[in-house]
C-alpha cells in the first residue's frame, strides 16, 4: 500500500521545541507523507523556524493564521491535506522513526488503530510507557473507555482515513478547549464499523508538564464548556449502543470531577464577590446535568471536595470561611 499520510501540527510559541518534533517527522521510515505546521498566531519565532524548514523540504507546508487555539488550528490543517491518511503530532512532543509505518502496516478503513506512547516529564517516575497487553489488542467501539487510561482521548496515536472525516464532516468543536480530541475520536468510531485495535509498540513521545494539567488554567466559561461537551458526547454515544455499567461510572465520574474542579476555582476566585460565586456555584449544583452525574458517580470518600453536593452545609462554611479570611486581612 503506498497511501499517503498527511500529518497536521498545531504550532503556538513553541521555538524551543518545535525543531524536534519536526526533525522527528522528517526521519519517517515511510516517506510519503507531508507535513502540515499549522502556526496558530504566535509570538516568538515559531513561524520563521517552520518556514525555514518548509524551504529546505518540499514535504512541509505552513500555514500562518491568527490565534484561534488548538482546535481551530487542526481544523485549518485538515482543509488543506492531500493524503488519504491524516494523523496528527504536537508540536512540544515527538516520535519515533517508524511511528507511521507501524500503524500503516496495520491500517484498516472498517477499524480504529492506536499505537502506544512514551510518556515524558521530568518527575522522578518519568519517563514511562502505555501499551497494549498482547500484540494487539481489540475491543468493540462501544467499549473505548477500557482504553481511556492507553490514551484513547488523544489524537496523536492513531490514523484516520480522511474519507471518513470529509465525507462526515468530522471537525474539531470550538466551543471547548478540554476534552474535544475525545469528542472527536467518538465521532470518528460511529462511522466506522469495525473495532479499536490497540498496537503493543510505543512509537510516540508524549511530554507531561504541568501546563497540562487543566486544573492550572480553567476558563470563565468553563460550565458552558462542561454542559456543551456533555451533551455531545452523550448524543455521540448513544450512536454507538449502551455502555456497560462500569464504563457509564467512567463517564459521569470523568465529568462529575470536571464540575468539581470549577467550583473549587469559584472558592479560590478572589476576583469574584462572595455572594456571586454562591449563585454561581449553587446554579451548577442544582443543574440538571451536575445532579445526574453526581448521582451516577463513583465519588471517593478521600476528597473534601467530594461532599460539594451536600450544598447549603458547604458553601456555608466556604463562605464563613472567607468572611473570617477577610476579617483578619482587614
């Protein structure tokens, strides 16, 4: 099979890695692809350094446009590939020389390949790998929250056949800047009628920092953002059957704890008056959403803020709390 692979990377303010990644992509045992550098409006010399490359390598292209984030760069990408295969790489990460022909090897139109990862960082027990138990790995569309802790969620270990996204009209949501390679991988699986396929080879790098963790930057819309991808992953879902039970915990803890995590912010939002953040908190609470998941979740016992549903005793104490915080400052 000769397909050629087009592979889309969303490049914001990342002059001290992008080199790398690049370098990576150029040294692919299989060489018919092409490279799409996607620099999504950055500041520092992101741009010269792709151009740069794209000169001495026909294989790259660049498009320049304004910030719009990771997901509008991607889709900006996937309108101008010309391969049959797309796969996508981050721009702080890299991979291995035969990280293509690995899940090329084993492409089927009718199935969902993921290949497994190196896992980067520069904490002690880094770094680590995520692969498959067998040689690979096969499971039923239905059931991919088995693979979520293989990085199911991700884009960057799999390939996709552009047939499928085009004639789908498959696109990254913009509305959302947490959990839409989910949504789209999900998207992706209900026009497909064969199964995952986990590969027991790790031809990725993945680099864990701190910026990732969400926790570290949750925006004001963050709610909308929840209720949003609730609803479309749910609608997505439904598409594809009916979850086992211990997948459907998956699903309303995974968004049990993303509620969760914006009302701690609301608590440690300084900016906000006391009484705003109560309104705000006590809305989501009484949601339709957060009551559902909250009742379908597996909440650990361990966790203060897993008793946030019990409302009034809560937030009366947050805000005893911060009546006497203020005191003392003043």
């Amino acid at each position: 099979m000769n397909y050629k692979i087009s592979i889309i990377v969303p490049v914001y303010n990342a002059e001290s890695t992008i080199k790398r990644c690049i370098e990576s992509l150029q040294c692919q045992t299989y060489d018919n692809i092409e490279i799409i550098l996607v620099n999504d409006g950055s500041s520092d010399s992101s741009l010269d350094i792709c151009q740069r490359y794209s000169i001495l390598d026909e294989r790259i292209k660049v498009i320049n446009k304004k910030n719009g984030g990771v997901s509008s760069a991607r889709n900006a990408g996937l309108e101008i590939v010309s391969g049959e295969l797309i796969m996508f790489c981050d721009s702080d990460d890299w991979v291995e020389p035969n990280w293509c022909q690995v899940l090329l090897l084993q492409y089927d139109p009718s199935c969902l390949f993921m290949s497994g990862v190196f896992v980067e960082g520069e904490q002690v027990f880094y770094p680590y790998k995520v692969h498959a138990d067998s040689i690979a790995e096969k499971i039923d569309r239905i059931d991919f929250y088995k693979y979520k802790l293989q990085f199911f969620n991700v884009l960057w270990n799999k390939i996709y056949s552009k047939d499928i996204i085009y004639d789908n009209n498959i696109h990254f949501s913009e509305n959302i800047s947490n959990g839409e390679d989910l949504l789209f991988n999900v998207q992706y699986l209900t026009y497909i009628t064969g199964k995952i396929v986990f590969l027991n080879e790790c031809t990725y790098h993945y680099v864990w920092t701190d910026e990732n963790s969400l926790s570290s930057t949750i925006p004001d819309n963050y709610r909308t953002q929840c209720d949003y991808l609730f609803h479309q992953l749910k609608f997505e879902i439904e598409k594809l059957g009916k979850l086992k039970p211990e997948y459907r915990k998956i699903f309303y803890t995974d968004f049990f704890n993303q509620y969760q995590k914006y009302l701690l912010s609301l608590l440690k939002d300084n900016h906000k008056k006391i009484m705003k953040r109560w309104q705000e908190a006590n809305s989501i609470m009484k949601s339709k959403e957060y009551q559902t998941c909250a009742s379908n979740a597996v909440i650990s016992s361990n966790k203060i803020y897993s008793y946030i549903n019990r409302r009034q005793t809560c937030y009366l104490l947050w805000i005893v709390e911060e009546i006497l915080r203020k005191r003392k400052e003043d």
